[in-house]
C-alpha cells in the first residue's frame, strides 16, 4: 500500500525518507529497522505501513518497537484484515507504548471505496493523495497535541515551584 502512494508521500513530506517495496512482511520491516537503528539512519518519526502480507506476531512487533528507542512510532492500520488479522494487535500497541500512535486507516478510509481499487487494499490515484494526507495529519495533530501537553507540563511544574 505504501508502495502506491510512495511518490505522494515524498511530495507531502520532501525531507521523508520512504523505504516501500512490494510484498514486504514483517521480517523485512524488523532487518530495516534494526539496521538503520545500528547505522544511525533511522529517522525520527518513524512511520509504519505493513501487515497485509502475512499475520505479525507482537513479539517481533515489541522489539521493533524497543529498536525504535524513544523515537515516535506511527503505525497504520490496515484494510481488508481479515487475511491476516493484525489490526487489532497494532492497536494494542499503540495503547500500550506511549510513544507508539496507531493511524487508524481502516477507520479513517472505511467509507471510502474511492480510495481503493477492486481488492480493497491497493489505492487509486485519490486513494493515494487521501493516504498522504492522513499520514500528514495525523502526525502533524499527535505532534501537536504531544507539544502542547510538555507546555503545559513545564507551566505547572514552574507554578509550583513558585508556590
């Protein structure tokens, strides 16, 4: 999926840096990241998009996740689970790593059939714009939110201190 919309994704983030190709699982997702976190190559965000080739077991997933360090994780849901069921383990990610968000596209493109051609998983030329745009908003609202929540944080801590 990330593949299609690969060309939209470096237009709405030129600075990204997108490593999608066809067929991928999740062994080749964890060799990535576990190479580029030892080279110092991984970014910050990092955003996932896998889990339509092959049923991810949550233990790789968690040390994906430990590779990642303390950088933020985006991982998208998927459409079409029902081959291999992963969504409901990418949420509970999400629920329990704070600094793991779950971009909910199946959610989010539900009523979309727009976005995807006839197998409900691969995206048309507006399912690809839609994928990029979600992607950007949804960091981009986390990212805020995230901002905001250290602000007020670091406010209430200097209330205190002057009390």
């Amino acid at each position: 999926v990330m593949l299609g919309a690969v060309y939209n994704l470096y237009e709405t983030f030129p600075n990204g840096d997108f490593d999608a190709k066809q067929n991928r699982s999740y062994y080749a997702l964890y060799s990535i990241v576990e190479e580029r976190s030892a080279d110092g190559t991984l970014g910050n965000p990092v955003v996932i998009g896998i889990g339509t080739n092959s049923r991810m077991p949550k233990s790789t997933c968690e040390e994906i996740i430990e590779m990642c360090g303390d950088r933020y994780i985006y991982w998208l849901t998927i459409t079409n689970d029902w081959q291999f069921p992963n969504n409901e383990m990418i949420r509970s990610l999400g629920e329990e790593h704070d600094n793991v968000t779950v971009l909910d596209w199946e959610v989010y493109s539900a009523d979309h059939d727009e976005y995807f051609y006839y197998d409900g998983i691969h995206l048309t030329p507006d399912g690809r714009w839609a994928y990029a745009n979600y992607v950007l908003e949804s960091i981009s609202k986390d990212l805020l939110q995230r901002k905001l929540a250290e602000e007020n944080e670091t406010a209430a801590r200097q209330l205190l201190e002057e009390t």
